[in-house]
C-alpha cells in the first residue's frame, strides 16, 4: 500500500485514504459522493428555472 503526503497537514496517508485520520481533509472523495454533487447541482439549476420562469410571469401579469 502506497503512501502519499496530506496536502492539508503533510503527514503521510494511505493512497487509498478518503479523509486524513490526522486532520479530516477530504483527500478525495467517492465516485458516490462525485454523483450526488452532480445530481443535487442539476436540480438545483432546474428548479432555479422553474423560479425564474414563474417570477417572469408573475411580473409580466402584473406590468
């Protein structure tokens, strides 16, 4: 098992490491953790579309 240098404190971690037991940096992060990011951001801007577009009309009812 290799061992690689924590960016955040320098002390050595396993490669395989996905927190620093030493500081808690994210050294890297699961193929899980990388989909929910892309899922959870997507939403976020479909439903800031769905705000948007409500906001227009709404305005565009009222001007």
């Amino acid at each position: 098992m290799a061992l690689i240098q924590c960016t955040e404190c320098r002390k050595e971690i396993s490669q395989k490491a996905y927190v620093c037991p030493h500081c808690g940096f994210v050294a890297r992060q699961s193929f899980f953790t990388l989909m929910l990011i892309l899922l959870l951001s997507t939403m976020f801007f479909v439903v800031l579309d769905k705000v948007i577009d409500v906001y227009l009309a709404i305005t565009k009812h009222f001007l």
